[in-house]
C-alpha cells in the first residue's frame, strides 16, 4: 500500500492509460482526484468534469481537490492529445487545443498545486511528456514541441522546487496502444488490430506499450521509492527510439 492515505489529482482520468494509473492508485490507498472532459465510468473519491481548455478550470483543480479530498499529495498531468502532420498543415485549431492541453493546463495545475502542497511539507508531481519531446519525430511537429515544452518544464520545475520537498518528474513513452493511437490508425484508414500488431515488430521488445507498462513507471516516480528523483525525464520505449 505506497499511497495509503496519499489524495492525488489525476488529469485524463478517463482516458487509456489515465484509467489504469487511478485503478492502481487506488488499490493501493489512494484517495483520487478524477478529472477529465467526461467521467462517466471512472471509479474515483472525487470527480471533476471539465475542459482544460479553459483556464478557470484548470487554475481551480488542485483546489477543490484539496478540499475535497482534505489534501494534495500528488498530481498526474497525464491528459494529453496528438495533432499529427507538418507545421504547413497545423490549423489554428490544432495549435489551440494541443499547446492548451498539453502545456498550459499542466502549466496551470502546477502553479496552482505547488503551494497547496508547500504548506504541507511537500509532494511529487508526475507528467506525462514524450519520447517524441526527447527526441522529435517527422510529421508531428505541433506534438513534439508540446511534448518538448512539457518536458522542460518539468526540468525547470524539478531544479526550482526541490528545496520544498517536492519532486517533479515526467514519464516519456513511446506508442502506447490505447483509444487515442487505435483512433489515429482509424483515421488513416488502416485497421487498428492490424496496425498495433505491424507496430510491434518495429519495438526490441516485440510489442507496442500497454497502458499499464506505463502506469506502473508513472506510480514508481509518484512513490517514496523515487525519493531522490527529480526533474528526471523517464524514457518507456520498449528499447525503440523515435526515428
């Protein structure tokens, strides 16, 4: 039981790999925080349905979380989204709804969640960056610089606010076979099965990541066995790099 008693905000709560970290979050005694666009379904202390698009929303999760909860002790920014192709055809739209969803946001609950858990003696936060942030990938530029732009304030963060005993880290998968990269393949045209399974002969270790090969890294780097990590930026690739 890591996290008996611990309160934790969890972003894209709904989604494939945010399902799997409040499962195991909470089988091992956590009290969660669920927030995402729609809930419906998600097993959770608290929910909080909502848009981080929208800044009041965002600014606001940590706290009603820690008044909900009586608490924060750990927030996971893992909503994400992908905007696929080269900048030359990047919408504006793309640009609004990638760059608000996948630094803003996460920008605005750890300005907000920092001090709720300085008061307190501290915390972790754990965000869900990119191997295509470590190193981009051809034809998703809008999300490699978002993924680029969350793992380097992750970094920024680590260094400026270890002194108040909060650790912050990021998790950087590679292709994870969830709803969002099945939906992509659909998009294409290709079918989703058949697409993962050629996928995974690309991976050294002979398959794409399931949600829960992440999940377990994003709770290791949230657990006191990760004391003395920070502004660390974790890769899960399975042994591929982005190429």
């Amino acid at each position: 039981m890591r996290f008996s008693e611990k309160r934790v905000l969890v972003t894209g709560a709904a989604g494939g790999i945010g399902q799997v970290i409040t499962k195991m979050l909470r089988a091992e005694g956590a009290r969660v925080a669920a927030a995402d666009r729609n809930c419906d379904g998600v097993a959770a202390d608290a929910v909080f349905a909502g848009n981080l698009l929208e800044a009041s929303y965002a600014d606001r999760l940590p706290v009603v979380t820690a008044e909900a909860l009586g608490g924060l002790d750990i927030i996971i920014n893992n909503a994400g989204v992908i905007s696929r192709g080269p900048v030359t055809e990047t919408s504006d739209a793309d640009w609004t709804l990638s760059v608000g969803v996948n630094v803003e946001a996460p920008f605005r609950i750890c300005r907000a969640g920092i001090p709720i858990m300085a008061a307190s003696g501290g915390g972790a936060i754990v965000n869900l960056a990119s191997c295509w942030g470590v190193n981009p990938g051809p034809n998703h530029a809008l999300y490699c610089m978002t993924k680029a732009a969350i793992a380097s304030l992750t970094r920024c963060m680590g260094h400026d606010h270890a002194h108040q005993g909060i650790r912050i880290n990021a998790v950087c998968p590679n292709e994870v076979d969830t709803p969002m990269l099945r939906s992509g393949f659909e998009q294409r045209g290709f079918d989703p099965q058949s697409a993962i399974e050629e996928l995974g002969k690309t991976v050294p270790l002979g398959r794409v990541a399931a949600p829960a090969d992440i999940a377990e890294v994003v709770l290791f780097l949230a657990s006191d066995a990760a004391r003395y990590m920070c502004g660390s930026l974790v890769e899960v690739n399975g042994g591929k790099s982005v190429s």
